[in-house]
C-alpha cells in the first residue's frame, strides 16, 4: 500500500510532459500577434479594433511570467496622420511586428483594407521600451513601404530580421505572394533602391503572415496559408520552407519551391484549435517559440493567444505543440 502510495504522489507531483503547453490565462483576446521577452517579462502587440475611439492603434498586453496577461490598451496617438494623406481613412493599423537592436526597439505595422493592395507600412521606434507599460513610450518615423493597385505584391504583415549584418524586412499577402526587401539597420527603413526580392507565391492564393527565423546556419520562411478571420470557420494554416541563405529559394520537406507554392504543413485546424495563423517566431533563453493566433471554437470562436515552443525534428524541421 505504501508504495502504492508513493508512485501515485510521484505521478501528481510529476512535471508536464515536454510536449505539453502550460494553459494561458487572462485576457487573450488577440489577432495577429507579435511578442517580445525582456527580463521583467513579456508584451505582445496585435492589431487594432475597427473604429475604436483610440483610431484603430496597435493593442499591447503584459506579461509577468507568459502565462496570466492583461489588457495594457492601445498606443495612444490614433492612426497617424500620414496614413490618412497617403491612402485615405481607414479603420485600424494592422499586423504589428516588433524588434530590437542596439537599444532601440522598433514596431512595423501595416494599414490596408480588406481585398485591395492600396497599402502601407510603417514604423514606430522606441529608445527606452518598458515591457511593463508596453503602450508608452512611441515615435511614429513614417512610411516604409508603399503598394498601389495595379502592383503585384501587397504591403502588410511586416516582419524583420538581421542576418549576416544586413537587415530585410519580409511581407506580403495574395497577388504574386511575399517579398524581401533590404532596410538600413539603424532608420529601419528601407534601403535607397532596394528592390523586393520575391520568396513565396501561390500564384494570387491565399499566403500571408510571413516571418524569418535563422537557425543552425538555414533560414526557414513561415506563413499562412487560406482563409483567416472567419471565427471557427477559419481555414488558415501554418506552413514552412526552408534555405540556405535570407533571400531563399525557401523548398519544402518534398523539395517544393515556396515560388511554386510549396510549404510544409506546421499547423492547422484539430478540436477547438481553428486556423491557426498569423504567426512569428521570438527569441528567449530557452530557445525560440512562435506566437500566433487561434480561433476557439469552445469560446464562440474568439481569436486566441496561443505560444509554442519550437522543436527541432532530426532532419531540421520545426514542430509545434497547439494548445490543449
């Protein structure tokens, strides 16, 4: 009876398994996220209510430990008033993507309306970032990028990464698919005749949300793929490829061109989980994790925080864990 005992106290105490996500709690109302971790805790920004009183602006939360998060509401300001002279009024800022480096720390959004590539992106900075107050502190710097109706590439979903001591934002969503493009390290903006180098299509299908993490010497491209923003009727879905170098060709596990509409399946719908998407990798002391949304069908199919670690198969390719 004792070790009965004994082996049943060993099973209650006994730590999670590796694979299994601790249960965010709080408010995880949220869509398109991007997260940053300092060492006084986490913040995420995503994108902005439709004609809200505070314009539409990015929305933050806060983080003591990754797991319980509150509201720390929009930043203030409203949609800046460049936005509004270069592509007329719109409702909210999108698709918020947050990076740091030498001390700055700097948020790319996006504004468009849904179905068209009339479409910017822009860039804040922040010289002294409080993860705590993570709404506070923000210099619009004006426009990035511009797309016009009649390009073939759309200008949202931002993302940046720095290899190699150069920096490239990607973006993109529908028509030709995503592009990189080459920025200066220190404005963040984009360097003087850089040309967008094309990574990704589905030949005018659904693929967006793109994000670069560098790993063990190969670069990996995530996106989604179909239909966001339905609820649980959502079809998005996370895919990857993978390549030797920032500016691609990014193949899948099959040796399919990401230009040919390749992509490896990461995520998609199962159980409550619906279209898994809009994600982002994110550095921390144990290794990267990737921040997206969800749609919950057991809470009316609300977008959803959801965070993963990244694992790592034997061949190199990324895994994930969706909630529970």
């Amino acid at each position: 009876m004792r070790m009965l005992l004994a082996l049943v106290a060993m099973i209650l105490v006994a730590p999670a398994m590796a694979d299994d996500l601790p249960k965010l709690t709080g408010n995880l109302f949220i869509h398109d996220p991007s997260l940053i971790q300092t060492s006084a805790g986490f913040s995420t920004f995503a994108t902005g209510m439709e004609l809200a009183k505070d314009g539409g602006q990015i929305r933050t939360k806060f983080s003591p430990d990754g797991i319980n998060w509150k509201e720390t509401g929009a930043i203030p300001g409203g949609m800046p008033a460049w936005v509004e002279r270069e592509i007329g009024k719109r409702p909210n800022i999108w698709a918020p993507s947050v990076f740091t480096k030498g001390g700055v720390t700097y948020l790319y959004y996006s504004v468009s309306t849904f179905g068209t590539n009339d479409s910017v992106i822009g860039l804040m900075t922040n010289a002294a970032f409080d993860v705590t107050k993570p709404n506070l502190g923000w210099q619009d710097q004006g426009m990035v990028l511009r797309t016009h109706k009649g390009d073939n590439y759309n200008a949202i979903d931002p993302f940046r990464i720095d290899a190699g001591g150069e920096a490239w934002l990607v973006w993109g969503s529908y028509w030709d698919g995503i592009r990189l493009v080459a920025l200066d390290p220190t404005s963040g903006k984009r360097s003087d005749d850089a040309a967008p180098l094309p990574l990704a299509s589905r030949s005018g299908g659904a693929i967006e949300a793109s994000s670069i993490l560098e790993h063990d010497g190969k670069f990996y491209l995530f996106v989604s793929f179909d239909r966001c923003c339905l609820g649980d009727g959502s079809t998005y879905r996370m895919m990857v490829g993978r390549a030797d170098q920032v500016t691609g060709p990014y193949l899948d596990k099959d040796g399919k061109d990401m230009m040919a509409g390749g992509g490896t399946e990461l995520a998609a719908s199962k159980g409550h989980v619906r279209g898994p998407g809009g994600e982002e990798p994110f550095m921390t002391p144990d290794g990267p994790k990737l921040v997206f949304h969800y749609y919950d069908r057991s809470n009316l199919g609300m977008p959803t925080l959801g965070i993963s670690p990244i694992q790592w198969s034997a061949e190199g390719w990324p895994e994930l864990t969706m909630p529970g």
